[in-house]
C-alpha cells in the first residue's frame, strides 16, 4: 500500500479524527482525504503521471501535505525543497531533477518565472497560499499604471519583454546604469530589487501595472499589522533598493515619469495618452497616505 492510499485508509476508519493540527485548527482525515484527492485529480488533468517530478517549494503548511500525499496516489515522485533557497540553488534543484511541475507559494512565482526559461522540462508553476505582497509607502514609491491593445505585442511573453526593456532604458535614462530584468522577473541592480510590473487581462487588452522605489523604507514595518507565518516573512521580504540610494539623489515625480514614458513610447511605436484618477482613486489615495503620516 502506497501513502497515498494509507490517508485514504485512515479517512474511512477515523473520519473525523484530527489528522492535521495547524495554527490551532484541526483538519480531520476526511478532510485531508478530500484535499488531497482535489490536488491529485488536478494534477493528473495537467498530465502528471507515474515517475514525473513534481518540485514542492512550501513551507510547514497543510497545502504541502497536501501536496506530498497528491504525488503519491499519482505514484508522481515529489521533490520538497527548502523555501529559503534562493534563484541559483532553485535553478539547479528543477534542472536536476528534472521536474514537470512546482507548486509552491503566490509570492515565489516572480522568482520561478525569472529562471524558467533555462528549465525547458518546467511545464507548470501550481500557486498557494499567500498571495503576492507589494510594498508601497506614499512618500517611497510610484506606481504607474497603463492600458494597452494586445494587438501590440504577438503574446503576453511579447509583452513582458518590450515592456521590461523599456524600462530598464527608461531607468537607464535616469542614471541607473546597473539595472537589469530578466523574463517576468523584477527589476534589479545587483542581487536588489528596484521595482517590478505585471500584466493583467481583461478581453482585448493588457493592464500595465508598475511599480518603482523612489527612496528608501523599510517594508518590515508592515508586518506589525499583516501577519503571515515567519517562514513566508522570511521568503518575500528579499532586499530592496531605491533611486536615491543608488544616485545619491531623489528624481522628481515628473522626471521619472517622463524618463519611463518616453521609453516606453519609443520601444513600442506608439503614443501614450495620460488619464487622470477617479474622483474615489483619488479619495482613497489621499486617506492612505494621511493614515501612512500619523504613523
């Protein structure tokens, strides 16, 4: 009898018996059953089959039992891996293994992305858990936001990349020399994290949302009012730069502006129009950047 079908076992004689104690709620064997069998039966409707390598980058959350337990109803052989390991030891871990899937959290899916193109074996990126954190403070980063036509780029690979050239010239332009992107990645100088912009999707067009450190702040702060696991603290809060600490100087909000637009203008043939915020866009930025001041 494989594991997989142990928890199917123990789920008929002890249903609701606590298989599972996590942050002090119970997750009976029936539940863990059922759990695993959803994972298992998406996994299987991905092609997961008997000998595949699925990655496991979670930490001690019920979702990586559940996962474990999904591989081994599939006879799929599981990779688990440490959370803390960053792109280069993540990179050698899924080309050796040779793994056809990674499930693993929201926030490590900019970091799989950005090495995916050197694993070719990589068909799937399964997300869990926490979603993505953005840091943000009024006074510290600027966020750009823009609606194109799909008809500009062939797909959204496409789209990433015209748009990640572009403002790295734009930022180049600006000074940065050292600034670097790599495929759905972030925004970097050095190992440090600038800024980063993704896509969204509705119908024929691309949402462009972007988002760049101005001047420096420490996004530990946030955690005094958003709890996660320390495992997962540990994971998103990679290090951070800004403009004024690697110019020496602050760039004012239209010179960035200008600086980016202008290269997005000339890397996609196209002339932006600047809209404006709503009147509650504006209503609500105003009372975040008040609560942001009297603390």
């Amino acid at each position: 009898m494989n594991l997989g079908r142990l928890v199917e076992e123990r789920a008929k004689e002890y249903p609701k018996k606590a298989a599972l104690i996590y942050e002090g709620k119970a997750i009976s064997f029936e539940e863990l059953n059922k759990n695993v069998n959803r994972l298992a039966n998406g996994l299987k409707g991905l092609g997961i089959e008997r000998g595949d390598r699925v990655a496991i980058m979670l930490p001690n959350t019920p979702e990586f039992v559940y996962s474990f337990f999904a591989c081994q109803k599939l006879g799929a052989i599981a990779v688990p891996f440490n959370t803390m390991y960053k792109g280069g030891e993540i990179l050698h871990i899924l080309k050796d293994c040779g793994a056809k899937a990674i499930i693993t959290l929201n926030s490590a899916v900019p970091l799989i992305n950005e090495i995916k193109p050197d694993l070719p074996r990589l068909q799937y990126i399964i997300t869990t858990g926490e979603r993505s954190l953005t840091f943000a403070d009024p006074e510290s980063t600027v966020f750009l936001q823009g609606v194109l036509s799909k008809g500009i780029f062939k797909d959204l690979d496409d789209a990433y990349k015209g748009i990640g050239e572009a403002l790295v010239q734009g930022l180049q332009e600006l000074g940065l020399q050292g600034v670097w992107y790599k495929h759905r990645g972030s925004l970097r100088i050095g190992e440090k994290k600038l800024g980063g912009f993704y896509f969204s999707e509705i119908k024929d067009i691309y949402i462009l949302n972007m988002i760049c450190f101005l001047a420096p702040f420490d996004p530990s702060d946030l955690f005094s009012v958003i709890w996660v696991p320390p495992e997962v603290k540990d994971k998103v809060l990679e290090p951070l730069t800004s403009i004024q600490e690697e110019l020496g100087r602050r760039p004012s909000d239209e010179e960035f502006k200008e600086a980016i637009l202008g290269a997005l203008e000339k890397e996609l043939g196209i002339q932006l129009k600047e809209g404006t915020l709503t009147r509650d866009e504006k209503s609500s930025y105003k009372k975040y950047k008040a609560v942001a001041k009297r603390k």
